[in-house]
C-alpha cells in the first residue's frame, strides 16, 4: 500500500484516495466521477456489467441496494428457491429483471450474465459457486464460505479450475476505516507499538426463531433438501445448513484477525455450548433447541513476524515472531456492547467496529512523554482526532456524554495501586462525506465489480477465495475445540487448499 501523505505531511483522507486504496486497480478511479445511482434499467454502456442474484433473502437484499448505487451495475435477472421472493426482488429492482427458481434455468435464458452475486444459505455457497464458475460468470459469495471444511475447500479448487474470480463477502476487508486503521495508524506509524492482544466480540440479545405459516410446497423443499419450512427458515441453527453463530457472526470479526495480523494462527483453545437455546417453547406449539454451539470463547494465538523500516527481521535463518493472542466471544443472550474489535499494543488501544460509534484510540500513559508529542502531532495531521471537550463514552449501552464531573466517579485510581493510569482518548479520524454515505457492503463489491471490469486476477480482490479459506479453518475449527475440550494446534498447511 503507497503511502498517502500529502505534501503538507497531513494524510490524504479525501474520496480519491480512499478509492485508490479500496480499489483492485487504478482503472477503478474512472468510474469514481460517475454519480452514485444506476439502476436495473440504466443506459448500457461498454462498463455495464450484468448482474444476477442468488438468494433474495435479507442479504441478498444489502448486496442489491449497494450494488445499485454503483454505478454501470444492471441487474438481468435474480433467483429463489421461493418464487415469491424472486419475484418480489425483481420487482423491487425494476426494469426488465426476471425472476428464476434455479440457477440452471436463469443461466440458460441469460447468457449475457456477467457477474453472480451468491446470497444463499451457506450450505450451498460450494455447490453455486462451482455451478456459476463453470459457467463462466465472475463470482460474488457471501460468507461464511460453507458449513463445512471440505465444501470450503471445494470453492477454492473450482476457482483455480475455472481461473473465474471469486470473491468472498467478509466486506471489512474493504472499509476504508479498517484499510486506514491497518495500512496507516499500524503498519506505518506504528501507533500503538507491539501488539500483545486482539479481542473481539458479537454480543446478542435472545431471538427466537422464525415461526413460518405456509410458505414453499413441502415437495419442493424436499426435493431441494431442506426437512420442512421451519428449518429452511431458520437454517443457520441446523448443522446441515449453517455454521451456527460463531459462524455466523464471528466469521466477519476471525477474518479481520487473521487480515490484521497477516497470518494464520498457531494454536486455539474454546469453550462453548448449548447453554440457552434447548427446548425453548415455540408460540405455535412444540420446542426449538440450537443444533450449533449459542455462545463461544476462543483464543488463539499467533506468531506474528516482526518487521524493522518495513523489512522482517531475521533470527538466524528464520524470520523473528512475538506472540499476539487474540480473543474471541459470541453470545446469543445478552446483546451487551453489541460487536467491535479491540487491538492493543504497549502504546495505546484501537476500537472499530462496522458501526462507526465504536471508534475510539487510546494512548497508554506515557511516563518518559516521548510518545505524547508523536500522538498530538499525528493528531494534528489528521490521523488522529482529539474528541471534542464533551468525551461520549462509547462503552456505556447508549454514548453518552460524560462532560458533568462527578466527585465520586472522578476519584481515579485512588482505590488500588495496580489500577492502571487511565489513558488518553482520541479518536479515528471521520470519513470524507461521500464515503461516510456509502453502506458497508459497496467498497467491497466495488472492488469486486472493479476488478472485473479491469480483467484483474485473485490477488486484486481483497478477499479472494483462498484467504476466506484461512477464516473458515480458524472458525469451524471452533466446533472441534469445543467437542473435545483439546487445544488445537495448526501448521501453515492447514490453511491452504492443495
Ligand atoms: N456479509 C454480511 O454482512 C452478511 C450479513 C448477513 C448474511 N450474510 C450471509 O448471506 C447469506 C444469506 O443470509 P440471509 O440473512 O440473507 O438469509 P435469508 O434466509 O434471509 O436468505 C436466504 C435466501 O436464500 C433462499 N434460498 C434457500 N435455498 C435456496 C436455493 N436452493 N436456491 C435459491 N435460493 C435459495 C431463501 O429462500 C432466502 O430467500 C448467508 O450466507 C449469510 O451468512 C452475510
């Protein structure tokens, strides 16, 4: 990643570079002027790419609204296994868009299919993925890869067999906060030194599941594999399905370690069950019990190689490492600090989240005051904000100013010796407007759809197949930990399809 300051020696956080940074290729930056509309009836043009959905569930939904906003995005036609919400959909998008109930189908009437957004349960993201590559689309899937190892692994072999792109949807690879965050504050100013520690958590409240009346004939459903309308309405419970939520949800935040770090885990240990969701009364009658695990802790621990002025540095003939151990939990009871992820190194504490709230830097209490000026001066530069005087402490369940002194609360550390000097607040620095605007998930089809266009290969996707492979081990490895209460310990290989 080039280096982004301006000759004022403040960091370029305009639209443009962020583009350049989110972007697969320098041929992005034409379609940056375009304005942010396009729609299913947009004028053609040579950019225009052809676009089809596969599950028009909520997701499916997120990846149309977003890839609308880009523009020269046409979507030709979109599918369901329910013709409802096929049909629904294509309403939705307008035009000439056709709703299909199989993919077979849809790809026979529309040749012209360019690109296949894959918004389905995760069971058949293997079994899509390989159908739409081998019929010669570029592929967009939603994570989390599959609900099984060897399914993942398959994704990765149809890739290479086909030479398609194929992109998976872990979509923070591509926000530009967590891009400033890694390629920025870490990697080039070093901010918060060397980082010991990562944590991340998902917390939700208890959801019940889904109580369908009617729906899809049972025939069809069997037919399709699904048992009946209430386990194809809440399929991420059940085994055959979904990975359960630290699939679910932790997939997002695993993958965003394994970025941050740059590596693969060397070992994890979890604990885990079915602790709140078994037999749980269902309003129409009978009872409802989780097939995966409704909460987890995992801690894994990675050897992460040490650089020096950008270069690692060697001990002997093998690169130097120093541990980081990185946290994970996932609750499906209490939805307490919803979801962030937290780095933190000797100097000072970064906070980021998919919701901008939870974005706030903390410098550790610098006793010797060499690093105080380096932060002011950064913060100066604008790769920093100082918080306004009114500090909203983003750790309460609603921010909330915290500008009223209060005598009792302010006795700081007077209670032990061993609590910590309190460290110093700042904050990421906001985005440009225009970015700001965009939702989550349109950088990273953006980068998608721009690499497409520009003929680029895996290496210009920002989560080409093969590094969501890493994620899905590191996840679904989880179930084992927990089943035989082991520590499972890794080798490189581990993480790569042969
Ligand atoms: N990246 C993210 O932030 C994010 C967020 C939510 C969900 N997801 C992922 O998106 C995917 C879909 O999740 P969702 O929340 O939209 O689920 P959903 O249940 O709302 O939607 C799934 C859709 O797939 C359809 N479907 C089921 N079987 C089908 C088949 N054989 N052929 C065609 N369509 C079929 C269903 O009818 C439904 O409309 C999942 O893999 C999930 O992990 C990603």
């Amino acid at each position: 990643m080039k280096s982004i300051v301006t000759p004022s020696g403040k960091p370029d956080l305009t639209r443009r570079t962020f583009l350049r940074n989110t972007a697969a290729t320098g041929a992005a930056l034409s379609y940056t002027k375009m304005a942010a509309h396009a729609a299913a009836g947009a004028p053609e043009g040579s950019d225009t790419l052809k676009v089809a959905l596969v599950g028009c569930g909520s997701q499916g939904g997120i990846l149309k609204g977003a890839s609308l906003r880009i523009p020269g995005i046409k979507f030709v036609a979109v599918c369901d296994l329910w013709e409802k919400k096929a049909i629904t959909m294509a309403r939705a998008i307008g035009g000439e868009v056709k709703p299909y109930t199989t993919m077979d189908e849809m790809f026979k009437a529309h040749p012209e299919i360019d690109c296949v957004l894959i918004a389905a349960p995760d069971w058949l993201h293997a079994p899509f993925s390989r159908k739409a590559l081998e019929a010669g689309k570029q592929v967009y899937c939603e994570k989390m890869m599959s609900n099984s190892l060897e399914a993942a692994a398959d994704m990765v072999r149809a890739q290479r067999e086909t030479g398609h792109l194929l992109q998976i949807g872990h979509q923070r690879r591509s926000n530009p906060r967590y891009q400033f965050m890694r390629n920025r504050l870490l990697r080039e100013k070093n901010l918060l030194g060397q980082i010991t520690h990562l944590y991340g958590q998902w917390n939700r409240s208890v959801k019940m599941p889904f109580e369908p009346k009617g729906g899809i004939p049972q025939e069809v459903l069997t037919k399709n594999g699904y048992v009946d309308m209430f386990q194809f309405s809440n399929w991420r419970s059940y085994k055959k399905y979904g990975g359960g939520v630290i699939s679910d949800l932790g997939a997002h935040q695993i993958d965003i370690f394994n970025w941050l770090l740059g590596t693969t885990p060397r070992s994890m240990i979890a604990s885990g069950g079915i602790d709140y969701f078994k037999n749980l009364p269902l309003s129409g009658g009978g009872t409802f019990s989780y097939e995966q695990l409704d909460n987890a802790a995992v801690v894994y621990e990675y050897d992460v190689p040490v650089y020096e002025g950008g270069v690692p540095v060697m001990e002997g003939d093998k690169p130097k490492t120093h541990l980081v151990r990185a946290m994970y939990q996932v609750l499906t009871t209490n939805g307490s600090q919803n979801y962030y992820e937290k780095v933190m190194g000797v100097e000072g504490t970064i906070v980021i989240s998919e919701q901008p709230v939870y974005n706030q830097v903390y410098r550790e209490k610098d006793t010797t005051g060499e690093k105080v000026g380096m932060w002011e001066q950064l913060a100066r530069q604008g790769f920093l904000r100082k918080p306004p005087a009114t500090v909203y402490n983003k750790f309460w369940e609603r921010p909330k100013a915290w500008n009223i002194p209060d005598k009792w609360l302010a006795k700081e550390g007077t209670q032990d010796v061993r609590v910590s000097i309190p460290a110093d607040p700042y904050e990421l620095p906001a985005m440009p407007k225009e970015l700001d605007e965009k939702p989550p998930h349109q950088f990273h089809l953006e980068n998608f759809y721009n690499t497409v266009r520009a003929g680029g290969k895996q290496s210009d996707l920002n989560c080409p197949v093969s590094e969501a492979y890493k994620c899905a081990v590191s996840v679904l490895k989880i179930n084992e930990a927990v089943a035989t209460g082991r520590r499972i310990d890794f080798q490189p290989s581990d993480f790569v399809v042969s």
